[in-house]
C-alpha cells in the first residue's frame, strides 16, 4: 500500500472549537466536491473522522485529526488519483487553513 496524501493545517483555537469549524464546514466542501464526487460518507470518533468517498469512479478513503495546534489530513489515494496529489494537497492545505482562521 501506498503512503496516503498528508497535509498539516496549524491553528490557534481550542481542540473543540477546531472540531466544530470542521464539522460545520463539511457542507461547503461536499458542494465544491459535487461536480467530481458522486458520494460521500464520514463519521466521527471523538477527535478523528474517517470518510470514504468516490470520486471520479475511484474510491478514496482518509482521516483527519483534530490536535490542539494541528489538524492533520491523510487521504489514501488510489493509483489513478495519485497523479493529481499534489494539487489536491494544496486545495486541502487552503481549505483547511480558511476553516481553521481565527475570527476576532
């Protein structure tokens, strides 16, 4: 088995409060994955959610895990999905980064 995709997103609010932008933030990122995503399934335990997708035909598991500075990304790509890696990190690391913004 490969290594999975693996993006870092720091950030400066409580553990909860990273967990809650997410967990609010999944319905925007379902509708930009529309167009290429034909489904999606994710569950929470405790501070780590695993979810499993189709994209493009493909199947597409991964986690994310929510730490006090950190969340941390890891997406299982299938051989086919691998050649748009690093792209998809990037988009990842931007989306993360804008739900995790500390708002004053």
């Amino acid at each position: 088995m490969s290594k999975p995709l693996v993006v870092t997103v720091p950030h400066k609010l409580s553990r909860r409060e990273a967990k809650a932008r997410i967990e609010g933030g999944m319905g925007q990122v379902r509708r930009q994955l529309a167009p290429v995503v034909s489904s999606i399934e994710d569950r929470w335990t405790e501070d780590r959610m695993e979810f499993r997708l189709t994209a493009l035909g493909q199947n597409v598991a991964g986690r994310i895990d929510v730490m006090d500075e950190v969340v941390q990304v890891e997406v299982d790509l299938p051989w086919m999905l691998r050649l748009l890696g690093e792209t998809l990190q990037k988009r990842i690391g931007k989306q993360g980064k804008l739900m995790l913004e500390k708002k004053t």
